[in-house]
C-alpha cells in the first residue's frame, strides 16, 4: 500500500518541472531585472541628396563605405570681360569721325611733331600729319585750323580758308602715332584759274584758340606756281586713306 502512494507523488513532481520549464522557454529573449526588454528601437532615417549631390542640411552623413551619386561640385564662374561704355575694341573712332579716347588732355605743342607734304600722284592734294612723339594720349580739334597766303604780305586777313568736312568732336592720338589731314587746293581740277599770290599753307594744329595760341602756327611753303581755287579739308583721321575720303565729303 506505501508504495501505491508514491507513484502518483512523483508524476506529478516531474509535471509541474516541465511546465515550468516550458513556461521559459516561451519567454522573451532578453529581459532585465525588471522583466522589460533591453534591445533599443531603432528608426531608419532616409537621406535625400541635395541638387549638388551633398546631403540635405540637418540629414545624417552617409556611413563610410556607402555607395551613391558622385558628389560634384558647380564651376566657378569666372569675371566677365568689360568694354567701356562709348569704345570699340576694333576701332579707335566714333561713327562721327571722333576717336573713343577723345577725353584724353589737349596737345601741348612741344610733345608734337608737325609735317605737310603734297601726296603723291595727287599735286593739289596736301597730307598734314601730326605725330604724337609724348608719353601719354593726347587731342586735337577734329580739324587744324589752315589757311592759305602769301609769305610776304603784311595783311593776312584776305587768306583763304578752305571748306571744312562736318565733325565736332576732338580726335585722340596715342602716344607714338599720328593724325592725318587732307587738304585739296583746287578739287575742281580745272586747268585754268587759281587765286594769284597764294604759296604758302598756314597750319595751327588745334583750331581752338583756348587750348593753343596763334603763336604755334606753322608755315609751309607750297612752292611756286601753286594751283588754289575753293580748296576743301576733311577731318582728322588715323590714316592718309581715311583722311582723303573724310576730305572729299566735304561740301563743294
């Protein structure tokens, strides 16, 4: 009978150990001493590229190691070229025949160089030319001021003045070059009548009194037998060939 007893006894021991156990083994994995669960949330932050390819302000860097687009970076914009307002880069003149650095201080006569000759293969044609022999730019008038006498009169107020081109505005000349003028003493080309006793080309480089004095007139004898019948000037210009068409729109 004793030993009836305890066989039940210990069946039921070994039941409730396995229910125990198998109570555990449904448990969580990790828990603290409180029972919590002790693994941190974890968020996954997307990070959206910039329009330069960096991560948008405030996104997490990329972990080192991480693939993507290649970061690239605008070109530096460089500083724009400048032309002046009123210069051309090809050209040293304005459309009305005065040069785009015509602001430059007038001509002192000492830091100039002055010459007329009769062009070749045109005898009633002079080339007054003017060379600028300082250090810095320089202007003229848009014209010299000429008139044409006789060397020995003692009444100069009877010299003819030729008819001028139309042009207002000063003509620049760079240090080291020249201006050019052209003077025709009898464009008509008639073989016949001329004003008696003229041989001699007055030339005051700058027409305006206020920046040279009468005094700086130069004389050029023109020789003999000179032809002179309504004689006409065109303005200053950078070459003889400019200055020869300058000169031939000149009114009649």
């Amino acid at each position: 009978m004793f030993v009836r007893r305890r066989r039940p006894l210990l069946v039921s021991v070994v039941l409730v150990a396995g229910a125990g156990l198998a109570l555990t083994a449904c448990g969580p994995d990790n828990t603290d001493a409180a029972g919590g669960s002790t693994a941190p949330a974890t968020t996954a932050v997307a990070v959206t590229p910039s329009a330069t390819g960096a991560p948008a302000t405030g996104a997490p860097s990329a972990p080192a190691g991480a693939t993507g687009a290649p970061r690239t970076s605008a070109p530096a914009t460089g500083a724009a070229s400048h032309t002046p307002s009123g210069v051309s880069p090809s050209s040293g003149t304005r459309p009305d025949g005065g040069s785009a650095g015509a602001a430059a201080r007038p001509c002192a006569i000492d830091s100039l160089a002055i010459h007329a000759t009769a062009r070749a293969g045109a005898p009633t044609q002079w080339v007054i030319e003017v060379r600028n022999s300082g250090t810095a730019a320089c202007s003229l008038s848009s014209t010299p001021g000429v008139d044409l006498g006789n060397s020995t009169a003692a009444d100069r107020s009877k010299n003819i003045k030729p008819v001028l081109a139309s042009g207002t505005a000063r003509f620049a000349v760079p240090a080291g070059q020249s201006a050019y003028a052209v003077i025709d003493l009898d464009p008509s080309g008639a073989t016949t009548g001329t004003v008696p006793g003229i041989n001699e080309l007055n030339v005051l480089v700058d027409d305006d009194d206020t920046n040279m004095p009468l005094a700086n007139t130069r004389n050029f004898p023109l020789g003999s037998g000179a032809r002179v019948l309504n004689p006409q000037m065109g303005i200053y210009r950078s070459s003889v060939a400019e200055a020869v068409t300058s000169m031939a729109a000149a009114p009649n």
